[in-house]
C-alpha cells in the first residue's frame, strides 16, 4: 500500500529531488549539441563510437528535466489553496515563458543557421518556427516541457484526489504506465523509421510523449515517503537497470551502421525509457542520502538548479560560437580535447548568463519598484 504524509507549508529553501535533476540534466544535455556538431565533423570510427556512447549517456535529459519540475512543483503549490490558477500561471510566466521568448527571439534573429527541419522567410514562417520549437535545436523541449506547466491543474487535482484515499496512486500509475507503453508501441510503429517520419515529426514536443516522467514526478512528491524507503532499498537494482539500459541503447544505437546518426537514439524507446528512469532513481537517491546528511553540495545543487532552465536556454548560443571560433579547428588534432573544452566553457558562460541576466534584472525591479 502507498503512504501518504500531507504536505505542510513548503518552503522554496528546501533542497528536494527536483533540484538534483533539474541541475543534473541541464548540466548533461549540454554535452549534446557539442557532440552533435563533432559527430557531424567526419571523424574515425573509433570517435564516432565514442562520441554514441557518450551521447545515450546522457541521454536522460529531458525525462529528468520533467520528472524534477512536476516533483518540486507539486511540492510547493499542490496543497496551496490560495493560489490561483492565474496567481500560479503569472509566476511561471516571468520565471518561463519570458526567458523563453527572449531566447527564441535571439537564435532566430542571430543564428537562423540553427534552424531544424526549414527556414523562414516570411513573419509567418517566423512564427511558426517560433512556437514549434524549432528556432533552434534544443527549443522543441521549451515547446514541450510548457504545456506541463499549462496542464498543472490536471495534476492538482490527481495529485488530491491520490491524498484522500492513497490507494488510488497506483491507478493513476498503472494508467500513466499503460499509456506511455501505447504510445511507444505507437511511436514505434508509425513515426520512427515509420511511414511517418518525416510528417509526424511534431509529436516529440507534445507532452505526452514524457506524460510519464510527469505523472511520476507528482506521484514521488505525494507519496514520497514510500519513494524514499524504495530509493534507499532498491538503489542496486537501478544501479544494475542503467547498466543495462545504457548497454541496450548503444546496442540498438550501433545496430544501424555506421557513420553513426544519433537520429536513432530517441527518446521514445522502451530502452530510453527504462534508462532515464534508472537514472532519476539514482540521482533521487543521491539527493535523500546527502540531504540527509546535510552535505555543502545540496546548497550549491539547490542555488544552481534555479538557474538551470535560464541556463539550458543560453547553452547552444554558447556553444555555437565556441564551436566555430576553435571547436571545429581542434576537433581535426585532438577531438575529445575540443568536446571537453567546449562543453566545460558552455556550462560555465551558459550559467554565468543566466545569474549574470538574473542578478541585472532583480536590480531593475528594486530601482523600479524604490521609485
């Protein structure tokens, strides 16, 4: 049976599971666009299979990403009951959606190279490429991971309506699991290396695609003390699930051939999923365990995991430039010396932004609101 233990005026200074993930996938999905453009530089064999291995690493990023915001969003507005839905939607809009205009507004005027799958050329097209998600190659998640944030009503009320009677989790589980399993039985069929490919592309941004790293995310929060009794249980077992995930998806990854195209390594697989699950268990792990413990670490996870989605924003006009400025060039005498370069100067330049734009705007507000 599920326990439940109510939830009691949270407090934003808490460092929770979500903070360890959020941190933890935008500090990895960093790594990807790097490894994108040194795959997409020709290199050997032996490179190619590294770079394929590295990549389903980390190849647990958004899931994480998902899972980490509807845990710590449940936490602090699920039993808020003077919070409104508009209260609610104006926060996010200032802490979301605004970076988020910014941002595309700046790939799509700046660097239109960056642009997936066509260019625009009219301000209808810029529109267009503006809300999809495909003003730059990270920015489909934004497209995505927003209408988890729109939706969070559905999971109020779920995440209530498992309060009253706990039982009631595992229905909620079992249907989350059972149409994520669909879905990828779906996804499979018809649009990965399925009839359609090319025209269905668009269903990687709807949310649910990752309903399931979601729905997870506010079951954990409600019944977290049971989350955190399995955790410190079963922790070697999903040691042992993400060495073979990550086993399964390099097999899958390499079984097409090479030159590798790490179009098929997608998130929609049965393989990725049981992975990114593994890998949200450990790293929930590691957050109770040093939590517990009161380790430094936790509040430097908790100070950067709220930057971390500003950060993610800024991470490929950072390491666009590097790339071109020396990536490229050092690629040719010494590959892993420019991946690890580049992706050590993008993290730093990427959260350096997000506090430095941070810091620039709360300025603003104070002189604006003194005045």
């Amino acid at each position: 049976m599920l326990a439940v233990t109510m939830i009691s005026s949270p407090s934003m200074e808490v460092t929770d599971v979500g903070d360890y993930l959020k941190l933890g996938a935008c500090t990895a999905v960093m790594a990807q666009p790097i490894l994108t453009d040194a795959l997409a530089s020709g290199p050997s064999i032996a490179m190619q299979t590294g770079i394929g291995v590295v990549y389903n690493l980390v190849k647990y990023t958004a899931p994480a990403f998902i899972f980490g915001i509807l845990y710590t969003t449940t936490r602090l507005t699920l039993n808020q009951t003077a919070l409104t839905y508009t209260d609610y939607l104006r926060q996010q809009w200032h802490a979301l959606f605004i970076p988020t205009i910014w941002w595309t507004t700046i790939y799509l005027i700046l660097m239109p190279q960056l642009q997936q799958v066509s260019q625009y050329h009219d301000w209808r097209g810029f529109f267009w490429q503006f809300v999809n998600g495909n003003a730059a190659p990270h920015l489909w998640y934004n497209t995505m991971m927003l209408q988890f944030i729109i939706l969070m009503p559905l999971f109020w009320a779920l995440g209530r309506w498992c309060q009253s009677r706990p039982r009631r989790g595992w229905i909620v589980f079992g249907g989350t699991t059972l149409v994520a399993v669909l879905w990828l039985w779906f996804y499979n069929q018809q649009v990965f290396h399925g009839p359609h490919s090319r025209g269905w592309y668009l269903l990687d941004r709807l949310f649910i695609s990752f309903q399931i790293f979601g729905f997870y995310g506010m079951l954990a929060w409600v019944f977290r003390d049971t989350f955190q009794r399995m955790l410190n249980k079963w922790w070697p077992g999903l040691l042992g699930l993400w060495l073979v995930g990550l086993i399964w998806t390099n097999w899958e990854l390499f079984s097409y051939g090479f030159p590798v195209n790490l179009r098929n390594a997608p998130y929609y697989k049965p393989s990725m999923t049981g992975y990114a699950l593994a890998v949200i268990g450990l790293l929930a792990a590691l957050c109770e365990i040093q939590v517990r413990r009161q380790r430094p670490f936790s509040k430097f996870v908790h100070f950067f995991a709220g930057m971390a989605y500003k950060a993610y924003l800024a991470n490929v006009f950072w390491s666009e430039l590097l790339w071109r400025g020396f990536g490229r060039t050092l690629m040719v005498k010494a590959p892993w010396l420019s991946i690890a370069l580049c992706y050590g100067l993008t993290w730093l330049l990427s959260f350096t932004t997000a506090l430095g734009l941070h810091a620039g705007w709360m300025r603003l507000k104070r002189e604006y609101e003194h005045d």
